[in-house]
C-alpha cells in the first residue's frame, strides 16, 4: 500500500495517536494487525511502520471518568518487530 510520507524529512513530525477499543498493554506497546479483514491492506495499519525510535504516541482511550480521551503518552523505544501477525513497539 503506498502511504505519502510527507512527514519523514521533518525530524518535528514525530506524534501519533493510537486508538484502543480495550486497556490491556496501553502504553506498554502498539498493537496492530498486519492486514484488515479478509487479508486487505489497511493504510491505518500500515503507518504503524512508520513510527520510530523517539517518537511520541498519544493514547486515546477511557478517561478514568469513563469518557473518551487522552489518557498519557509514550515515547517508542525500539524498532518495529513482527509478531504473530501483529506490528508490536515497545513504549515507555
């Protein structure tokens, strides 16, 4: 899938946000599916590989008033590995 990074010779360019339906390993790391349903490529899925060493994710999940919100950032620590399936980085 071809994604138009336009943001990668811009070393201010470093926010993501990741987006949670469930809290378990919030912060701890990024989960997302290779593909979408079906085997489909999904360009969300896909600029997940594009986040690197040093760059800041904004967790988007339940306040603890129940609401839907940022709850905190991380800061990516390591590469990109593939797991099962699965693009995981580990977060601080």
């Amino acid at each position: 899938m071809a994604i138009n990074n336009w943001w990668d010779s811009d070393p201010e360019e470093c926010y993501w946000m990741e987006i949670r339906q469930e809290p378990r390993g919030l912060g701890e790391y990024l989960r997302t599916p290779v593909a979408a349903a079906g085997g489909k490529p999904s360009w969300s899925y896909e600029l997940t590989t594009y986040v690197r060493p040093g760059d800041r994710i904004f967790h988007w999940h339940k306040t603890p008033a129940g609401e839907p919100g940022i709850i905190g950032w991380s800061e990516a620590l390591g590469p990109l590995p593939c797991s099962a399936g699965s693009h995981y980085v580990r977060a601080a």
